[in-house]
C-alpha cells in the first residue's frame, strides 16, 4: 500500500499542529463559532445532534493492520469504544470530546492517517473498488489512479472552495464495484489499441435530485487523467451555483446546461490544460503502481482437498464461504468479506475489540492489509483457501461471520437520527427490526438464500448518506408533523446498470416497516421467474404488484399511528458535548 514519504508526513503534521492552535483559539473564546466552522470542517469535525463527530479519511479504502490498531486504540481512548464505517470507506468517531480532537489528529498522524478533505466544499476522499488489485476481472489496479488524484485533489487551491461538495470514484474492472455512475465524476479504465486510457462520466449523484452521471468523453489517454479532471473542476468552480445550497452539485449544472454543451465547455478548457504541468507520465504510473506491488503470494494449486472436505461437512461454513468470500486473480486465493451486519448490531459500527481482532487476521491470513467496503463491510483480500475455515471461526467469535453479504440483511444504513443533526428519522431500529424479522422466519437462512442478491439501503434524510436511491428497496426517513414516517422505493440499482428507485406510495410508520418488506419480499417470490433477481423481477413487472400487496383493500400497511420514539439514553448522556451549532454531517 501507499506509504507517506517526507512531504505527505510534513503536510499531515504541520496541519495537526495548525489546527491545535485554532482549537485553542476557539476554546478561548477568540475565535466564533461562524470563524471556527469552516476550520473545523476542513478537518473532518461536525457537530452533530448529541456530541462532536469526527470522520477519518481512509483513501480508496486501504487499511494496514496497524492502522487498523490506532483506530481501534482512538475508540477506546477518546470515544465510546466503537467505530462507524461510512458508505464512503471512511470510519467516523460519534463522541469525541471536542477539546481531544487536536490530539486524535495527532496519534493519525502518527500512522500516516489524517481527516483532511472528509468535509466541506472540496474534493472529498476517492473510492474505488474494494477488491483492487485481486479482482479476477479487472483491466489494472485503480489503487495507483486513486493515489495519483489523492495527491492531486489534496490541498489543490483552486478546488478548495467549490460550489459543493464533490466526490470522484474510480472502476478498473468489468463489473462495477465503484458506484461510479452516482458520483461527480466516474473514471472507467479502458484498452484501446493497446493502449492504456479512461472514460470519463460526470454529473452524478443521490441527495435531493438523485441523478445517474453521463459519459462527456468516451476514451481519454491516461496521461491526460489531471488535466482533464483540472478541466471538469473549472467548468464546475466557474458556473455552480453558490446561491441555492441545493442547486449546488454539479449534476444540477449538467443538467441545466445539458450534458453535450457541459462536455464542450469541459473540452474547451482542456485544449488550454492538454500535455500541461498536470500531464502524468508513464514513468509516474510505474512509481505509484510500485507501492501496490503483488505480496509473496505463495504457489498454490487452484484447488483445496482440504477446503472441500471442510466444506461438505460443515453447512454453516459452505454458506458463509458461499456469501462472504469472492474470487481472487491468483490461484489458491480469496477475498474474504467480513460482515459488520450482525443482527442487533449498528450497519457499519465496531467495537475497538473487533477491530483489533481484525487487525491480528490481517496479519495472520492477509498480509498486514485489509479494505474498507462501500457497503460498510471489511475485506481481508489475500486469503489462502485452506486458512478460509480458521478465518472464518475467528470471525465467528467476534461476530463478523453473518453470512448474508449481498443478500437482504446486509443493509447499508446511515446513522441515522440517533447522531446525526440533519436526520428527519432513525436508521439503526429500522434495521434492525427488519433484520429481525427476517431471521424470525422458519428455516430462516435457507430462506434468505432463496430470496438471493438484494440491496436493502437505509438513509435517514434526503442527504441519502445510506444510498437509498441505488438500494432494491431503498427506505427514506421522512419527517411527518414532528412523527418518523418512511417513505420506499424499489428498483434502484448501482453499477454498470445503476438506477434510481422509484417511490412505491405513501409512507409508513415506523413499526410498519418489516411488515413492507416482508410484503415486497413475498410479491418478488410469487412472481419470480427462475434464478430471477429481485431487481429483475421489478424491471420486469413494474411496480404495480408490488404496491397492490403493500396497500391491499382494507389491510394496508401504513394505516396505524407511531408515538415520537424516546431519545436513546446513549444519546441523551452525550448531549453535553454537543456545540449549540449543528454542521452539515451528510457523507
């Protein structure tokens, strides 16, 4: 992985040391609240609705075990024991006390780890693949494309102040893991000829005006990656809005100007940018693909007697090895997907235990590395085929060997308003009671595999932190004369397919909500067609059936009330720490 050189670590230290002395500034009450804000924000804190939050940049999602420790030593030492793993691969602090924030800066410091650009109007962390660089199917790793734009991104002036924030994903591989068509900008690696280049989409996006991004430039050379990129953000930085915060993003500006007259701008402005300070040599490539050389892999057959013997006599193990492990481009391998899903438990939360826990698999089974995951799961992606069943009885002891990666009960899920400011509803209980009331079925995991590959996303608020929109079944936190009301959809998809659900009817309650998806659920089977998906189905019959079962004559779901739910006492006790002032907390 990327290791910092003596800029990156000067830059990180001298920002912690800037950012103690502003804290400083602020506790004494020489700097105001409106002067503090923009400060803070640029170093990842927030204020949330009960107590500070700190999010902490993971860049495309790599970890080393040791860092993985100093996050792990963070949630102990100054918050509550736990951590949150966001849809961005970024991991999130809910209770730091305000005044420590200068010293956890400090101690990421110290693990080449910082919180810079997690916030704000500016280029925020870029994500790519969570299997880079193992995928069986991709054309090159991303990881050295993500490290050359982080090092672009970081700190660029001209990009510090946009309009809004902006967030860019790139996809190497033939399937896309990347969510790239929902994103600012999606880069796509491409062969052509030999020769190594880009397709570049802008103008995606979720948030109030979901939004599927259109390709402004079908083949890039790769060497024109920053120029071109330099090219979108100016077009962008010159004509977004700055007056209407929700008109802001530049898929608005895509759209008012329509996508062929946006691409001609950006064109435009390249011819003045082509073969310019920004050009990235091939030599460049080489230097960055270099930190992200293969490990010692060992010289395995492609095949494991032992594994198939473990598999044939332990059921509970064939299934997780069938959900939670994915295929590796080196014979004997595999990406193992551990499950932060456990029912009862937060989407995306681990306890310090666990993530220590992890870090010692890392080392054991993976090399010292380990991936953050979109869908707010951890990846250990260098497995040997006959460590699997050891792994897996390691993860089962901490609870992170649920076997429903991709299935309905790995939902992704936003905080919620349990912490967040902007939060119309809560995530955390929804989930939670729909993952409970699907394990209540009889033969409850014969059940959840029959149902198969189905995105269930939650989000709390419009800001769409869980992704709702690209959800299967996507659920929406709606606020209803001061009740939690939740509004669904389906069909939305991400992906080469990507899609953004439509709304199935009015919305429902809070206690409600399993029995919607369990109606959903039982309309996808009835009308299925063989090793049909659930998203196949709503393609092929449209919403129509579904919503009949939702809202059937006399028995709609929906119909009853819900009191205002109690603040959780977790909650309540760290009110305290909260500032007067909340910030914008959307990923």
């Amino acid at each position: 992985m990327y290791r910092y050189d003596s800029y990156d670590q000067t830059l990180v230290d001298q920002r912690v040391a800037q950012f103690r002395d502003q804290m400083r500034r602020f506790l004494a009450g020489t700097l105001s609240e409106d002067e503090f804000r923009p400060l803070r924000l640029q170093n990842g804190l927030y204020v949330q609705r009960y107590a500070p939050m700190l999010r902490v940049a993971i860049p495309y999602g790599m970890l080393s075990s040791a860092q993985l420790r100093k996050l792990a030593s963070i949630a102990r030492d100054y918050d509550r024991g736990y951590a949150h793993f966001s849809t961005r691969q970024n991991i999130q602090y809910n209770w730091p006390a305000l005044e420590t924030v200068p010293d956890i800066l400090a101690e990421l410091a110290s693990v080449e780890m910082h919180a810079i650009q997690t916030s704000g109007n500016c280029i925020r962390n870029t994500t790519t693949d969570q299997f880079a660089g193992v995928a069986h199917d991709e054309l090159i790793d991303s990881r050295a494309v993500c490290e050359i734009v982080r090092q672009w991104s970081t700190f660029h002036p001209e990009f510090a102040f946009l309009p809004r924030k902006f967030k860019i994903a790139i996809n190497c591989s033939v399937a896309d893991r990347a969510a790239t068509l929902v994103h600012d900008i999606g880069i796509h690696a491409l062969e052509r000829d030999g020769a190594l280049g880009f397709r570049i989409i802008v103008g995606g996006g979720l948030g109030r005006t979901p939004m599927i991004g259109h390709v402004i430039r079908e083949w890039l050379p790769r060497g024109e990656l920053l120029n071109y990129l330099d090219a979108v953000l100016r077009v962008y930085n010159r004509h977004g809005r700055r007056d209407n915060l929700y008109k802001a993003r530049i898929k608005i500006l895509v759209r008012d100007l329509t996508p062929d007259v946006f691409a001609e701008q950006v064109e435009a402005e390249w011819t003045q940018l082509e073969g310019g300070a920004a050009f990235v040599p091939e030599a460049e490539y080489d230097r960055m693909e270099a930190f992200f050389a293969p490990p010692r892999y060992d010289d395995l057959p492609p095949d494991s007697r032992t594994l198939r013997s473990q598999l044939a006599d332990s059921k509970p193990f064939a299934q997780w090895v069938r959900r939670n492990t994915f295929a590796h481009k080196r014979p004997g391998y595999k990406a193992v997907i551990l499950s932060l899903k456990e029912t009862g438990k937060p989407p995306g939360d681990a306890t310090a235990e666990q993530m220590d826990a992890i870090a010692d698999l890392a080392d054991r089974f993976s090399f010292g590395e380990l991936r953050v995951t979109h869908e707010q799961n951890l990846v250990l992606a260098d497995v040997r085929l006959d460590d699997l069943h050891a792994v897996w009885e390691a993860a089962r002891a901490i609870g992170c060997a649920t076997p429903n990666i991709g299935l309905v009960t790995d939902i992704v899920c936003c905080p919620g308003g349990d912490f967040c400011a902007l939060a119309n509803a809560k995530s955390i209980p929804v989930a939670e009671a729909i993952q409970r009331r699907i394990e209540e079925r009889v033969e409850f995991q014969d059940y959840l595999h029959d149902i198969g590959e189905l995105d269930l996303n939650i989000s709390g608020c419009i800001n769409a932190c869980g992704h709702h929109h690209v959800g299967h079944i996507g659920v929406l936190g709606v606020d209803k004369n001061g009740e939690e009301w939740y509004q669904v959809t389906i069909g939305g998809a991400q992906g080469r397919d990507a899609a953004v659900g439509k709304v199935i009817g009015r919305s429902f309650a809070r206690a409600e909500m399993p029995d919607v998806i369990d109606r959903l659920l039982d309309t996808y089977v009835a009308h299925r067609h063989d090793d049909e998906r659930f998203i196949d189905t709503v393609r092929r019959i449209g919403l129509d059936p579904f919503k009949q079962q939702v809202y059937r004559d006399g028995d709609r779901v929906g119909a009853q009330s819900v009191a205002r739910p109690d603040t959780p006492a977790s909650a309540s006790a760290g009110a305290s720490a909260a500032s007067t002032t909340p910030g914008h907390a959307a990923d």
